[in-house]
C-alpha cells in the first residue's frame, strides 16, 4: 500500500490503471477507523481494481463550536488497518494540499442541505457545504469510478447523490448498510468519547429505532404513532433528542404517513459525544 500525500502523486499513479481502463474505487473517510469504514473499504476491494481510501479530518464541515480540535486521529492505525485490507492507495494530504492559501470556491448543494443535520438549529447548512466541497474535490483528485458511503450517514448519501447528478460527476455512488455493535449501537469514531454509562444510554438510540420499526410492522403507518414509539425509548433513557424526525426520501420533504421510502432519522447528545442514527422504514427488508 502506498501513502500519498499530494494530488500529483495520486494522479501520477493512478495514471496507468486509468490507461489499462482498470476501476479504480474510492472510499472517503475522516479517519479513527472501525468496522463502519472497513465495510465500505471491503465492498470497494471486491468491486474494484484499484482502492483507494482518503483520510483527511475536514475542517470546513466542522462549525466553530464543533469537536474539530479533539476529533480522534491515529494515522498510523489507520494505515495498518488499511494495508491488511488490501487497499492500494491510502491519500492522506495536509490541510494545505486540500486548502492551499487563497482556496475561495464552496460547492453548495440545495433545499436538502437544510434540514435535520443542516438545519440551523442543528450542524447547519454550512456543515453539507463543507461536505459537498470536499467530496467535489477528492473526485476531482482522485477520479473514481465508483465511491463508497455509508448509510450511517443517510443524509449525507443524499447530499452527494444529489451532488453528483446537478454536477454531472462521472462517479457510480455505491450505499453500504450501517454496521452495529452486537448491542445494536451504530459504529461512530464519535462512540470514542462515551464513557462506558454514556454507551448504555446511547444504546436507546438504536432502541428507538427498532420501536419504529415494529410499530410499521405491526401496521401503523401514522407519522405520530410511529415518532411516539421511538421517543417512548428515548424518554426511558432520559434523552432528549435534537430531532428525532420522518422525512420522504430522497428529497427529504416532510410526511404524515410512512411509506416504503420514509427515512427516521434521530439525533442526541451522549455526554460530549453528538451521535446519530437512522432507518428506512416499511421498505419490507
Ligand atoms: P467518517 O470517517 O465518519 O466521515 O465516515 C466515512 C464513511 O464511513 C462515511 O461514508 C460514513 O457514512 C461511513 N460510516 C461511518 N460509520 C459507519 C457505520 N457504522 N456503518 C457504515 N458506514 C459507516
């Protein structure tokens, strides 16, 4: 495996699997990886030819009173997690490569950036703008065929699918399912900071999830019957979520009803760690 620094490297050698038209997968990351990040790095090395992970801790999806400073970082595990995978290429630039001085332009995506994580309430429109660039940008430096996310993230998915189609990337967006403890908690680099009670009580958010899940399968599709069966698990832990919404996939409008696309999706703080986790409901899995 080779660590590169700067985007010439990478182009430089990636140039000869481009020519020999090998296909080359990309799988970004902030690092501090888990089992999450090494389903995504799996999935990209049965597909493709060439894998290439990138690690670079994002300051601009940060916000100012976000945990940029004390986000966990151990690039030496990282690699070796890496290489044992098989990865090819791990692309680990400092901020300058990816910020040189004078670096003016943002990629804002629209009206999904807006809600749930980027209402202002919450991270902010800001938070998907610093994504929306960064992912614009290692596609532009890496030129993958196909790129992995994880639907941990689900909103994020549909930032960048979104992304992808206004702007016209030549990428393929592949989705991997979220990967849980076998406790039910959702695998977070953030679940570093949970203090071992913390991680019991996080637990209520995968809980609340399930609770949804049944009531759907037990028939009820009402917007506020299914929301008070997932709050009812978070009330028993003493969590008051900052959401704990349905949304309509993949334009994330509002709903009255679930339906075979209706993204729950919830989010609390746990101690220092801000956490999130979601399902797709009804959709007959
Ligand atoms: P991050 O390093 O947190 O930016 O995450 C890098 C990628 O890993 C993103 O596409 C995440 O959605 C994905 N990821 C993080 N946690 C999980 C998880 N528990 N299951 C599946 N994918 C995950």
């Amino acid at each position: 495996m080779k660590t590169l620094r700067t985007i010439r490297e990478v182009r430089e050698t990636l140039a000869p699997d481009r020519r020999r038209e090998r296909s080359i997968g990309l799988v970004p990351t902030m690092g501090a990886f888990h089992d999450g990040h090494l389903s995504l790095v799996r999935r990209a090395r049965t597909e493709c030819d060439v894998v290439v992970v990138s690690l670079f801790v994002n300051p601009t999806q940060f916000g100012p009173a976000e945990d940029l400073g004390g986000y966990p970082r151990d690039e030496a595990r990282d690699r070796a997690l890496a290489e044992a995978e098989g990865v090819d290429v791990l692309f680990a630039p400092p901020i300058e490569e990816v910020y040189p001085e004078g670096f003016d332009t943002t990629v804002t995506v629209g009206a999904l950036t807006t809600v749930l994580e980027g209402d202002p309430g919450q991270r902010g429109p800001g938070h998907f703008a610093g994504v929306a660039t960064v992912v614009a940008k290692l596609f532009n430096m890496v030129g993958p065929d196909v790129a992995y996310f994880g639907q941990k993230d689900a909103q994020q998915v549909l930032v960048i699918r979104k992304l992808v189609r206004d702007l016209d990337i030549p990428v393929r967006i592949e989705v991997c399912p979220i990967v849980r403890d076998p406790d039910g908690l959702a695998l977070s680099s953030r679940n570093a900071y949970l203090s071992s009670g913390e991680r019991e009580r996080a637990l209520a958010l995968s809980r609340a999830l399930r609770a949804a899940e049944e009531t759907v399968a037990g028939g009820a599709t009402d917007a506020a019957a299914v929301l008070a069966a997932a709050r009812a698990e978070l009330d028993a832990a003493g969590i008051e979520p900052e959401y704990l919404e349905l949304r309509s996939m993949p334009d994330l409008s509002e709903v009255n009803r679930v339906n075979g696309s209706t993204l729950l999706a919830v989010a609390a703080r746990v101690g220092k760690a801000r956490l999130i986790d979601n399902a797709i409901l009804g959709d007959n899995k």
